[in-house]
C-alpha cells in the first residue's frame, strides 16, 4: 500500500475506535458530493476523495454490484480503493493479480469468466473484467462457499480454502493471520466512511 493510504488507515482506524467507543466527534458530511464544511473531519474529506477518484468506474460498479446479489456497491468500492487505490492498471506484487479489484485467473476461471484454455489475463486489466470478476467471486464467496460478514472479505484476500480449513479447524476470524485481519477491518473502515458521505 502507498503512503496515502496509509495516511487513509490511520485516519479511518481512529474514527472506527471513537465511534465503537461511542465517542466519536465528528458531524456526518453534507452528503451527495457536497464541498465539505470546515468542521468535518478529514476522515470524511478522504472518503470524498475515494468517491472521486473511483467515480469514473459508478456504472459498472452498480450494474455489477446489482447483478451479482445485490451487493452494497460502497463494499465494493472499499474493496477498489484498498485493492488499487483506484488504478485501473495495477498489478499485484506477484503479477499475478489485476486491476481495480486485484482479480487473479482462478478467481476469473472459478466465476466463469474464463475458461481453462484461456491463459491471457490482459482482459482482467480492463475495468469492466475486473470489476465484473471481482463482484461475481464476493457473490460466489457468500452463496457457493457459504460465507458470511467478515469471512467473506477474509476469503477474498486469503482464499476460501484457507478460510474454510480455519473455520471447520473451530477458529475464529480473530485466529486467522495479522494481515488478513487488517486486510478485513481496511475494508470496513473505509466501507464505513463511504457510507457516511453517500
């Protein structure tokens, strides 16, 4: 992740702990896009600036989100922001994730995007395949797999089998490794806050 969004985390992590601890400060935003008033808080101006810099993806966010069960199209955009940050173009450390939502082939070929003998993954670069992808394996991940809340997101980031194994093993989402469990509250956090300026 760039330095911006750790920035971000570190922002959206203190006002998830205030508004958990019942304390939080913060006015909710003047909503639909509006310019921020001065008092709100920087959390909220950062989540403008997520909206903003994803909006050019609304569309295909929607349709998706919507034909792939309904999905909450902000979960989706929190899973572009913290996949991507929003650039279309990104590739995974190990090359072999892509896009705005970091689909990999086997997510691609497990949602029936791609066929076994298609091995070119240029199309998951597109927006509109990894959008596409992307939506369709957080639906396969709660109606195939059966997983629900955070064990979706977690299976997203670690895989299913992972997650699977841990849950029939009897552990819990707090058991499954540090980086996961960050990958999951990110998400939340930033689903939080697009939902507090939407």
């Amino acid at each position: 992740m760039g330095k911006d969004t750790w920035i971000v985390v570190g922002i959206l992590w203190v006002v998830f702990l205030l508004k958990k601890m019942g304390k939080e400060k913060t006015s909710k935003p003047s909503g639909n896009g509006a310019t921020p008033s001065p008092n709100e808080s920087a959390t909220w101006k950062q989540a403008r600036a997520m909206l903003k810099k994803i909006s050019p993806y609304n569309d295909l966010i929607l349709k998706n989100a919507r034909d792939y069960g309904n999905q909450d199209p902000n979960l989706i955009r929190a899973v572009i922001w913290l996949e991507s940050e929003g650039d279309p173009k990104a590739v995974g450390d190990k090359g072999t994730s892509f896009g705005l939502m970091q689909v990999t082939w086997g997510a691609a070929h497990d949602v029936g995007f791609l066929s076994d003998w298609q091995t070119d993954t240029e199309i998951l670069k597109t927006p509109s395949a990894s959008i596409e992808v992307g939506c369709a394996y957080l639906y396969r991940l709660r109606v195939v797999y059966g997983f629900r809340g955070d064990n979706i997101l977690a299976a997203y980031n670690w895989g299913p089998g992972k997650v699977g194994d841990a849950l029939e093993a009897g552990k819990t989402f707090h058991d499954y490794p540090k980086e996961v469990q960050d990958y999951v509250n990110v998400v939340n956090m930033y689903h939080e806050a697009l939902d507090a300026v939407t």
